[in-house]
C-alpha cells in the first residue's frame, strides 16, 4: 500500500524509520470507530455543503461496505499502511473511485 506521502522521496524509506512512523499495528484495532468517524465527517460535510449530498451518500455508503467487509474476514488490514486511517481511505477510493478522496477534506 502506498503512503500518503509517497512520491516525495526518489528512494524507499528505511524499515525503521517506516516502522517508526507507523501507527497501523495499534491503531487497527480501532477500525470501527475510525470508519463511524469518517462516516459522521462525510455527513458534516454535506452539511456544510463541502461536498454535495450526493458525494456524502457515496462516502457513507463505501465506508459501509469496508466496515462490513473487516467485520466479516473478507478484507483483512494491511500491516503495511501507515494507519488505519489511511487504509481505510485508500480501500474506499479503489472502490468508489476519486470521490473517496474527499474524505480527507477539512
């Protein structure tokens, strides 16, 4: 899985320093709570009309489906994302395409 700042560097970060800057081993235990987060966000966002309601419903709805997805063994975390955060974006933005990226918005 690429990083959220991949692209900056021309060579691969070292292991322990990409270690050092991962919180994935402990914080994928709260996948539930990051994904009903991002959840309320989309929501507030169209709200604030950020994104459209429309936009809201796609996020909600893919966030969704990757919550049920971990619940049920069939998407497993990588170990290799920075976070959980992250893992969940990107996970989103493969399946509902660019949209997913709003979420990262405010």
């Amino acid at each position: 899985m690429e990083k959220m700042w991949a692209g900056r560097f021309e060579k691969a970060l070292n292991k322990e320093a990409d270690d050092f800057n991962s919180s994935i081993h402990f914080d994928c235990k709260m996948y539930k709570q990051d994904i009903k987060g991002s959840m309320e966000h989309a929501a507030m966002l169209a709200a604030c009309n950020i994104i459209t309601e429309n936009e809201s419903l796609q996020i909600i709805d893919g966030l969704q489906t990757v919550l049920d997805d971990i619940e049920s063994g069939a998407l497993l975390i990588d170990e290799n994302a920075e976070d959980i955060h992250m893992f969940v974006e990107a996970v989103l933005t493969e399946r509902i395409g660019d949209v997913g990226k709003k979420l990262h918005t405010a």
